[in-house]
C-alpha cells in the first residue's frame, strides 16, 4: 500500500506495520501474521516532500475459494515533518578545507568539506560536521536534483562525542550525467538540510475489496 502524508507534511518513516484483522468476500477472516519482518521504511533523503512511501502488508493464506479481500484493517507509527532547513553551497571545492557555520540550520553547527574529488560521472565529498548533538540529523546530498540524470548517496563514516560535541565523518558520492550521456564539467554542490517540526502519530488504516483472482 502507499502511504501519503498530510498536506504540508514530509513522510520521513514508517514503522511498526502491522495487520490487525483482515476478511475475505465471505466475511471469513483470514490469518494474520502480527508485525512483518520487514515492518520499518525510510523515505530516501533526496525525495521530495508530498511523495507517497510504500510499505507492505503481510497476511496468511486466506481459504481457497476466497476471490477477494473484503476488508483488512492494518495500523502503523508514522514519522512526519513539517519542512526543512537547507544550506546550499554551490561550489563545494571553492571553500575546501573551510569551515563553514551552519548557524542558519543549527546554532553551534559547523562543517569542513576535507576532500573534493571528480572522476568522469562519479563526484565524492568528505565531510566532517561538528556541534551539539541534533547535528545527527542533519542530511547531506551532491549532485543531480533530477534522478533521470543521475543519483547520489550518503554514508556515515565516524561518530564520536567528547564534551557535548558531536563529530560526524560523512562521505557522499553522485553520479551524474548530461542528456547525452557525458558527465557535466560543473562544480560540485552541496545541499545540507536538517529536519524540522518531528511527529510521530500512530496511522490506523482500511484497505478494501483487494481482488485475489
């Protein structure tokens, strides 16, 4: 099923999904599992806000001459924002080795790009973010909005804390092409943003009339 937020709400996660009762077209009721095994779901970073998350449903074998699933009524703890914060710095290798404040997104932040590199389509940063300990939600992306032309990814290398102050090591690559296929001669952007506005709120849901034929 597809899950959508409420309007002007992001979809950060969804979590504990579980069917709680579920009918077939005879009104019989058909097993249910509890919690799935794959019952958590993140939105990938880069997503836009108003996007829906899919997450899956799992039941037992309703009887065999079952045609449908009348009724299935399931529940699940859905983690939304309001919006974000976002900082972009449009040209990552012009301020290496700089730090920069993040004071717009989080007061105390601060962030040094330690190593900018470009090889054909493939562009990497490493960064190292330090400041209090809501810096641990701070997302990073580089590289191409449009996902046609390209993707980027994040990894957390290091996090360590000493005296209140957290210290991130992040690495990002993207992979970018032009529409004719060759990669783009531009500089690297980075895009830092920060989550804003948590709510975690418990979703009960009806599905109906799943045909089964």
């Amino acid at each position: 099923v597809k899950l959508f937020p409420p309007k002007g709400r992001i979809i950060k996660s969804v979590s504990g999904v579980e069917v709680k009762q579920a009918k077939d077209d005879k009104r019989r009721p058909v097993p249910t599992l509890g919690k799935a095994r794959h019952s958590s779901y993140s939105m990938h970073s880069g997503a836009d806000g108003g996007k829906a998350l899919t997450v899956r449903l799992d039941l037992g074998l309703p009887d065999p001459d079952a045609k449908a699933i009348d009724e299935l009524q399931a529940e699940a703890i859905v983690l939304t924002i309001g919006g974000y914060k976002e900082m972009v710095l449009t040209n990552a290798q012009a301020v290496l080795k700089k730090e920069i404040d993040l004071a717009s997104i989080l007061p105390g932040a601060k962030l040094v790009i330690e190593k900018a590199s470009t090889k054909g389509p493939q562009k990497s940063l490493d960064l190292t973010i330090t400041g209090p300990n809501e810096i641990r939600q701070m997302e990073f992306t580089t590289g191409p909005e449009d996902s046609n032309s390209g993707h980027s990814s994040s990894s957390e290398r290091k996090v360590s804390e000493n005296g209140g102050i957290v210290t991130r090591s992040v690495q990002i690559r993207s992979y970018e092409f032009s529409m004719n296929g060759k990669p783009k001669d531009i500089p690297v952007q980075l895009k830092v943003r920060m989550p804003q506005d948590y709510k975690n709120e418990r979703l009960q849901f009806t599905v109906t009339a799943l045909d089964l034929l």
